[in-house]
C-alpha cells in the first residue's frame, strides 16, 4: 500500500449543461493569459506601449496552436493513420497532443507578421515574451496531468503519480511524474530568464535564446524518463534529438548576436502616434504663418500708397516755392 502519491483527477472533463469544460484546454487558456500580461509589463517596461504585445498576441497564438499540433500528428501519425483508428481525432486538439517545437515556430511566424504590421522587431518582441512562454508551459503542461498522458517510468517515490487509466494501452500503476518536473523546469526557466535580463540587459533576442536554451536542457532529461510510445533514431527519442539540435541553434544565435549587436535595443517601438501630432501641428503651424503673412501683404501696399502720396504732396510744394522765388 503507497502511503503517499500524486492521484489523478478521475476525469477531465466536465459539463455545464451541453457544453464540455475540459482540464486540458483550461490550462492552454491560463498559460496563454499569463504570457501575454506578463509579456505587456516588460514590453511597457522597455518602452514599448500597452496592447501591443496583445495585438500580436492575436497572430502568435492561433499559428502556434496549429504548428504544436501539426508537429504532434506528423511525429505521432500511426495515432491517426493507422489501421483501426480515425484520421479525424487529428482535430480533437482538446484531447491532447500539442507539441511544443511546433508550436514555437509557426507561432513565431505569426509573430513576424504582427510585428511586421506594427514596424517593430520581432526579436525585442520576442525577448518581452520569452519568461512568460515559459511560465506558460508550465501551467499547460497540467493538462496532461488531467488527461493522464505523458507519464514517466515506474516509481514508488512518495511523489509517484497514479495512473488509473487504461484506456490507449496505459497500465494503471505508479509512474515518475514528468509533467510535474516539466513544469517545475519551465517555472525556473521562466525566473533564470527574467534575473538574466536584469542583470546583462539582453537584447536582440538574446532572452529568448537563454529560454529556449534552458528549456532544451531540461526537456533531454524529462524526455528519457518518459515511457510512452515515440519514435527513436539510435537509440535516443525524437524529441530528444530536436532537443539538441535546437539547443545548439540557440546557443550559435546567443554568441553570435552578443558579438555582433552587443547591448539592448533603445528604441522598441516607433512612436508613431507622436509623429502624427507633430505632422499635424506642423500644419497648423504653416496655416497660421501663410494666414499672417497674406494679412501683412495688404499692409504693406497701403503703406506704399501713403508713402507715394507724401512724396507727391512734397514735390508740389517745391515746385510752389520756386515759382514765387522766381
């Protein structure tokens, strides 16, 4: 008899009437609310303005949906394609099933093209986002643990997770937790990146590379624990062959732009709203000069009048004078 253990939710799912409240979408939901505000305050903390990182929130997160699933259904296929099963269950994202390399780049991608409707730099953008994706993980990956999915190997740990799901080959017993270290990984991720930034002042999607770094670290060693069904090349999981490679990008993007764009960025936001102010200053500036100036012009021409008039009146007198002189 285990004294103590992590038991699971004896469901995931549950109904207000006709509509189905799922643990798993939840947590997405949460995480994504948390990296935008977090992401709001350091992208006003670097002077960008408040809504932006919203706006582009609103590109980033429908891409990085599809690319986490598409990545998911691609590297699982025989779950959907195979014999006996249903292609259509690809779609049932609420299921589970969201893999995070995917989701980062396709979300990235939509990302650039917020940005690029903003005329901001998706790096510095990416760098205000980077401790909020990972706090973000962190909550989503508790939606594995509603779904009872993604578990470790066999334990008798006192923090040993029960499985009590059958369902899809499972084996009700007690499993090593790997959604909770996951999450604990992503947690501390989320505060190394926020205390490097303080302390070096990255930029140029410099913290953004440290937590893609840092992620890749962890998820190695969380991926070899995991015991469900994945395709291995040499002997090592999938992922953690994207673990690698990825950390390795990361870390030639780090060294690479510290050498070449070494500090922060000054200006990560165009302050577009400003210009129009001075524009249109400016033209009421020039209305009111070319109005002044047409006012003078009047002036001018009575005062050459009046001149003209005083010359004539002079030379008439002269003229008097010398003929009674003469």
């Amino acid at each position: 008899m285990e004294l103590a253990y992590i038991p699971s939710p004896s469901r995931g799912v549950i109904h207000l009437g006709p509509i189905p409240l799922r643990g798993y979408a939840f947590c997405i939901i949460i995480g994504v609310f948390v990296a935008v505000w977090l992401g709001n305050k350091r992208w006003v903390a670097r002077g960008g303005k408040v809504g932006t990182v919203a706006d582009i929130a609103v590109w980033a997160v429908p891409f990085g949906l599809v690319g986490g699933r598409l990545y998911h259904v691609i590297t699982d296929y025989e779950l959907y394609f195979s014999e006996g099963r249903d292609w259509v269950d690809a779609f049932k994202v609420w299921q589970g099933g969201l893999g995070i390399w995917g989701a980062i780049a396709l979300g990235a991608v939509g990302a650039w093209i917020g940005c690029r409707r903003r005329g901001i730099p998706l790096p510095a953008w990416a760098d205000a986002l980077a401790p909020g994706i990972a706090f973000a993980q962190a909550i989503g990956r508790w939606g594995n643990w509603f779904n009872q999915e993604l578990y470790g190997r066999e334990t008798h740990l006192p923090w040993a997770l029960h499985i009590t799901s059958s369902t899809d080959g499972r084996v009700p017993g007690y499993y090593h937790p790997t959604f909770l270290y996951e999450s604990l990984w992503c947690v501390g991720v989320g505060f190394l990146v926020i205390w490097a930034d303080r302390r070096f002042k990255l930029g140029h999607g410099r913290a953004f590379a440290l937590y893609v770094a840092a992620y890749c670290v962890g998820r190695g060693w969380i991926e070899y624990m995991r015991v469900d069904d994945a395709h291995h090349i040499l002997g090592l999981r999938l992922n953690d062959w994207t673990a690698m490679i990825v950390f390795l990008l990361a870390v030639t993007y780090f060294v690479i732009s510290a050498k070449k764009r070494p500090g922060r960025e000054e200006i990560v936001e165009p302050d577009t709203d400003a210009d129009a102010d001075a524009d249109a200053s400016g033209g009421e500036t020039d209305g009111d000069d070319s109005a002044a100036a047409s006012e003078e012009e009047p002036k001018e021409d009575a005062d050459a009048k009046d001149a003209d008039a005083e010359n004539e009146v002079d030379v008439k007198e002269d003229e008097a004078e010398s003929a009674k002189k003469g």
